[in-house]
C-alpha cells in the first residue's frame, strides 16, 4: 500500500467519554435566534462569496441595497434567500456589514485568477 | 399591498383574500407573503420554465406544529392549494416554486428547533427547517463526535427536505431516506400521526421512535416522500459516528471506454462491504466546471468538442472517469482494505490516487458544487437522475443515451455514475442559460425527450423536477398512479396539498 498516512479523527476517545457520561439526550435549540452578520457572511455567503464559487464582495464597495435585492431575488446561479431565513432587519445588518468590510485579501476578483479546487462536487440534490 | 394576478386553480381572488385574512390570524400578519417582491425568494428557479410558470399566489411562514394545523384548516375550508417547503432549496428541480402556479407556499423554515440528539443511541430528531450547517455546529458546539451525511449544497439544504425527496450524500449514511426513523406527520384534516414506534401511547414520546423503524402494521414512511399525502413536521435521523479514522482514494480511468470495467469492479466491493460508502464516478466535463468555464474553452455552438475537453482535464489532472470513495474505520481495519482495492483498481486499468480531498465524503461542509452553475453562465440548471443495475452496460447505456441526445441538443454532458450497491444512479446536470428563452423551450425538449428515451431503455427516472412530474408519473404506468391516486382520496379528499407533487394531482371530493 502505498501513500501516506490514514488520516486520524480527532475526538474518538472523546465520544465514547461524552456516550459514558451522558444521562440524558443533548435536547433542544430554539428557533429563530438572531444571528450576528459575521456568523451569517460564516455559514452561507462565504461558502461562495470567496473568488472561488463566486466573486469576493467585501471590500468591493458594493452597495447594501444591491446586495439586498440580490439576496432576495438569487441573481444568475446564486440561490434565493427568503424572510424565513434571513429576517429583513438581520438582511440589513449583513448588508450593511459586507459593504463596510475591507478586502479580506489582496487576492484579485478577476474570475481569470480562479484558484484550482480540490475534491468532487458530485450530486447537490 | 399590491394585488397578484396569479391565482389558486378555480379560486377567485375575493376566496383567497378571505383565506389570507384568516390565516394572517393563524401565523400572524407578518407572516403571510403577498405581492410581487416579498414571493421574490419563493420564485427563483434555475429549470427551464419561465419565472411565472410556477408563481406562487402567496407564502405563508408557519413556526409551529400547531400553526401548521391552524393553516391546514383554513385552506380546507376555502380549498387552497398548499405547497409545503422545508428549505425551499430543491435545486435543479424547482427550487422552492411549487408544481402548479397559485398555490400557496406552505414555507416550514422558522420550524427549526433540533429537538435531540442522542450520542448514545446516535439519533436525532429534527424539525423541517433545520440546515445541516445548523445540525453540524451544533454537534461540535457540543462536542458530539456524530458525523452528518449531505448533499453537495448541504450549508443550505436541510435533512427533512432533502430525505423526503430521497436525496443522497457520500458517506455510508448516503441513503438519507435509509437512515431515517420516525415521522410526525400532520395530515390533511389536521391529525397528527406519529410513524413507527411513535404512535405508542407513552409520554411525552416513544423512546424508540428514533430506534426502530417500524412499529407495527405497515410501514408508512414511504407513503410521506416524493408525495402530496401529508405535513412532515417531525423527523428522525441516525447519525453515523465518527470513525477512527477514514481514507479517501481517487481512481482515474484513462479512458472513456473503461466505464464498464470501472464498474464492474467497483460492484463487488461495494457488495461485500469492502468500500462502505456510494463510489461515484465523476466524467471529465462535470469535474472540470470545478476550474474553468465554458467559454474558456470553445466559443462556438454545441457540445465542446472532446479534444478540447479533454486537453484542459489533463492539464488539470482530470481524467475521461474519475472515481472516488472512501475506506472507513479504525487504521487496522483501513490498512487491509486498500490493499485488496488498490489491487483490484490497479488490475482493472485504474489509475489510484490515495488521499484525495472530498468533504462530502468525510462530513466537511462545503458549496464547491455551486461552479457548476458558472459553466454555461445564465444559472440554468436541470438534473436527469436515473437508475438502472449496477453493471457495466447499463452505466455504458445510460452515458451513451444521455450524451447523444444532449449532442443532438447541441449540450455539454456532465455526469456521475454512482454505485451504491445493486443499483447504478446516472445523473446528468444539464446547465445551460436560463436568461434566453429559446434556450429553455430548447433544454425543455432535450429533458422530454430524455426522460422518454430512458423510460423505454428501462432506465427509470427517480426524482424530478416540477416541469416533468407528469411526464415521469406517465412513465411508471396507470396502475401506479390510481394508486396514488386512490391515497390521495383518501388522506387529502380536498386535494389540497402540493397539487401536481409526482404527478399526483388533486381529485376534489
């Protein structure tokens, strides 16, 4: 066999301890917790919105109410997102938030200088 | 607020706003969608129909179980049409719009509470609006070593939308509808039926509604998926735990024609356990959207010729097949395993790449797949997902089929042939611009004449987009669907729910 190392897991030993020591199920989350811009541009902009899916957005000077309308409408590829998910008043904030960020990076917005990616991108259903 | 002209089927508009009314006191007033740009987001499609095709009369946004059943009985009194949505995020098969125009989304999105998680058990149960991004941060918050299988858009979809199409992932776990167990399920007249074991009367639930599937008497589940039959407000899922350890192996065809080879090595070792996770075969188009576009390559009509498709994967270390898989488990257990593969892959013509990166197959969250979209420009996209046996000459069948008639379209084929076990599942993405409508009337006739050409090759279609729902009922034959039918009688007899969901239309008492 050749090749490197198997790549270890971290926590094995972890989760049998948190599985001996739980007594009760690990219960409930509520709904509907404001979620700070910073988390939203974590867990859903920045998926794409990174030069690599699609072109970068902070530090471009792009317009809060462009972004807002681009959020609920899902211009070209980019997915729709409704009130259900992101309130009109968080959607302000986030835009407001994108608008005044700096560049990330130095890293150019040209589609020409698209970083070659790595693993499959079989089956989004 | 301004009025829409789109109307609920044989609903007059005066019924609707009285229905609206009643319903803003169910969900509140905030919470009922009216007019052009609030239906923005539930109209946004990538297949090839028109925007208004599809439109929605309006949304209503449900945060309970109990607003769920407040809003099923004003729609059965006035008979307005109900279009549930989870995440809404049904991609390439209509996104969130429903199957006929004037239906009212039914939007489950603020339902969104993970209700358990057990890690002993390794179970979890989950309202309709929760991601997997939700559900993943909230197992390493805690610091619960259980892993997640998704879908390749898995940060924005969620497990209960995503099982009731019977979508899959990469992991063992790939079979979502497999491992899940236990619905609630509001039906039509606003009963809540608890699936499995959690219709025992123990309180405040069963504690093995999320252990064992089946409960007494027959099993319901499959009744709640690809269906119009109820309101999936409750789901149970297993969880895999983590293993020790896990190892991704690529492997290269050099050739077009290896396909069949590819699988039929690919089958035994899937069967015997060997590999334990769904082994997909990638073709060089599909894998090569991943770092260049369309026009980079050839500016001219048709489907980009194979010289040049070929050149640009090689420059990127893509092959004509690339098939990837994991080996899952403790070192011990991996070590012996890749040998009897890498033998078995390397026998068989296969170049094999050890330690190769893919998320989906390893619970890393990721939306690399969204550059798919970028390929044609335009964000068109349109899945034909098929199945056939997992042999060599059906996955060969399957790629000839679907690459001549995409040819005679003049459209790229970008396809996975995966192989679960048994069975082989060919899935085509065909991207194309969705701005031009010449161009969609175009993809249009391409998909109908696709789905017809599979059909009769006995290679069925097993999800579908909500512009070919009939046509694929069609192809499953009338028996079928007067069974659908005499279900949907008999659940919904106001045929007020998802109207036209999997050909199944309403058959108003």
């Amino acid at each position: 066999v050749r090749g490197g190392a198997v790549r270890w897991i971290g926590g094995g030993l972890a989760a049998l301890a948190i599985a001996l020591l739980a007594t009760a199920a690990a219960r409930a989350q509520s709904a509907g917790e404001w979620r700070s811009s910073r988390e939203l541009w974590r867990e859903t902009c920045g998926y794409c919105h990174n030069d690599r899916v699609a072109r970068e957005l902070r530090g471009t000077g792009i317009s809060a109410r462009l972004l807002i309308s681009a959020v609920r409408s899902g211009p070209g590829g980019m997915p729709s997102f409704a009130p259900s998910e992101v309130s009109d008043a968080e959607l302000e904030q986030l835009a407001e938030w994108i608008a005044a960020q700096p560049s990330p990076s130095a890293s150019s917005s040209d589609r020409g200088a698209r970083t070659p990616r790595h693993g499959s991108r079989e089956r989004p259903q | 607020m301004p009025s829409r002209t789109v109307l609920p089927a044989g609903i007059s508009n005066l019924v609707l706003e009285r229905a609206l009314a009643e319903l803003r006191r169910v969900v509140g007033a905030d919470s009922v969608l009216r007019g052009s740009e609030p239906l923005l987001p539930y109209e946004k499609l990538m297949i090839p129909a028109a925007q208004d095709e599809f439109e929605p009369a309006a949304a209503v946004l449900a945060s309970s179980l109990a607003e769920v059943q407040g809003v099923l009985a004003v729609c059965n009194k006035y008979r307005i049409p109900l279009w549930p949505i989870s995440t809404g995020r049904n991609f390439g098969y209509g996104s969130a719009a429903p199957a006929t125009a004037g239906q009212v989304i039914l939007d489950l999105k603020r339902m969104d509470r993970i209700l358990e998680v057990d890690p002993v058990l390794c179970t979890a149960l989950v309202e309709p609006g929760v991601t997997y991004q939700q559900l993943h941060d909230y197992l390493r918050e805690r610091k619960i070593d259980l892993w997640l299988d998704f879908p390749a858009d898995g940060p924005l979809v969620g497990p209960v939308g995503n099982t009731l199409e019977r979508g899959t992932g990469r992991t063992p776990y790939a079979d979502h509808f497999a491992h899940a167990c236990g619905m609630e399920v509001v039906l039509a007249d606003g009963r809540v039926l608890r699936t499995g074991m959690g219709s025992l009367a123990a309180q405040p639930k069963s504690p093995s509604w999320q252990i064992f599937k089946y409960g007494y008497g027959p099993y319901l589940d499959g009744l709640f998926t690809q269906s119009n039959f109820g309101v999936v407000t409750k789901l149970g899922l297993w969880l895999m735990p983590a293993p020790a350890a896990y190892r991704t192996v690529l492997v290269q065809y050099s050739r077009d024609e290896d396909l069949a080879r590819a699988v039929e090595t690919v089958r035994p070792l899937r069967l015997s356990g060997t590999i334990a996770n769904p082994c997909t075969l990638a073709n060089a188009t599909l894998r090569l959207t991943e770092f260049a576009r369309r026009e980079d390559l050839f500016q001219g009509s048709g489907p980009v010729p194979d010289g040049l498709l070929l050149a640009a994967a090689r420059q990127h270390g893509i092959a004509p097949w690339n098939l990837s898989f994991s080996l899952y488990g403790t070192p011990e257990q991996i070590a012996p395993n890749l040998q009897i593969v890498t033998r078995a892959f390397e026998d068989s013509g296969g170049r094999v790449v050890l330690d190769y990166r893919d998320g989906t197959q390893s619970n890393e969250l990721n939306l690399r797949a969204f550059s798919l979209l970028d390929w044609a420009g335009g964000g068109g996209l349109i899945w034909l997902a098929t199945v056939s046996a997992a042999r060599g000459a059906d996955a060969v069948g399957q790629r000839d089929l679907a690459r001549g008639i995409l040819a005679q379209y003049g459209l790229d084929y970008l396809a996975t042939e995966t192989v679960y076990g048994r069975d082989l599942h060919h899935l085509a993405a065909i991207v194309f611009d969705r701005r031009d409508p010449q161009v969609r009337l175009h993809v249009r006739d391409c998909v109908r004449e696709l789905i017809s050409a599979f059909a009769q090759n006995g290679y069925g279609i097993e999800r579908a987009s909500i512009d070919f729902m009939d046509a694929v009922a069609r192809t499953y034959g009338e028996t079928r669907r007067e069974v659908n039918r005499t279900l949907k009688r008999a659940l919904d007899p106001n045929g007020i729910l998802a109207p036209g969901k999997s050909g199944i239309h309403e058959e108003r008492s």
